[in-house]
C-alpha cells in the first residue's frame, strides 16, 4: 500500500489550519488544541516546517507561527517533501539509486514516469486547494475520477 506517513497527514493538518488563519500568529499550544494533536508533535512538526520556510516562527510573548508565505504559494509537495524527504516511489526514483537490479531493469523508466506525474500532481495542488473540499471532477483540467 502507498501511503504517506502519519507525521506528514498532521503536517498537513497544522499546515491547513494556519492558511485558514491568514496572518495570525499560533502557539504551538493554540494548534495543537484546535487540530487535536499533541503539542509536542506539534512542536516537532513546526520546527521542520520552519527549517523547509513553509512556516516562519515569532519569538517573545506574542510569539509563535505563521504561514511563511502565501498559502497559494505553498504546494503540497513542499509540505511532503519536508517531512518525508524527496517522492521516490522506488528505489530508482530516488536520487542515489542504490538499487542492485539497476543495469538489467526494463521498468525503471516507467517508474521514473509514474513517479514524476505524482510528483506533478502533488506540486499542483496548493495549501488554499486544502482549505476546501476536493469534491471536483476536473482540477485545473485534468479529469478526476472519484471513487465512491
């Protein structure tokens, strides 16, 4: 199964709820709270979102998160890629491309394509597309085919 992990899905949640507070600056504590999460995941998941400059961080009494750009401007791949590292769906995908079979794979190419387009479509949905519902049956011109 293919799946992100559980730290990236919260990142995304924390993430989500600071575009819907455009401008305001959150404790750690305040979202924790309001997405129902440990604060200290919470803190974790800031401090490397703050190191990827998705997010910036306040200090002093006032002090505390804040979307460090637009949320029109983030995508999810940035948040995934902060979290979980670069999108490799197989070992030659990844840039290092360890993999033993490497010199007598015939796949390798098609995976390259297959990783590239989840690249692609993780790049094109923003942080604002997370705000709302996905409901939709095209997005930017690509035909979505909801499962049910």
């Amino acid at each position: 199964m293919l799946r992100i992990g559980k730290l990236t899905d919260y990142a995304t949640i924390i993430m989500t709820h600071l575009a819907l507070s455009p401008g305001r600056v959150l404790s750690a504590a305040e979202v924790a709270e309001a997405v129902h999460l440990s604060v200290p995941t919470v803190s974790k998941l800031l401090k490397i979102l703050a190191e990827f400059k998705l997010v910036c961080s306040l200090r002093g009494a006032e002090g505390g998160y804040k979307l460090a750009k637009p949320a029109s401007e983030i995508t999810l791949s940035d948040i995934v890629t902060a979290i979980e590292g670069n999108v490799a769906m197989t070992e030659c995908c990844n840039h290092n491309n360890s993999c033993t079979l490497d010199a007598l794979c015939h796949l390798k190419e098609n995976w390259r394509t297959i990783n590239n387009v989840i690249l692609a479509t993780l790049k094109n949905f923003t942080l604002t597309d997370l705000t709302r519902p996905l409901n939709l049956t095209t997005f930017r011109g690509v035909p979505i085919h909801l499962q049910a």
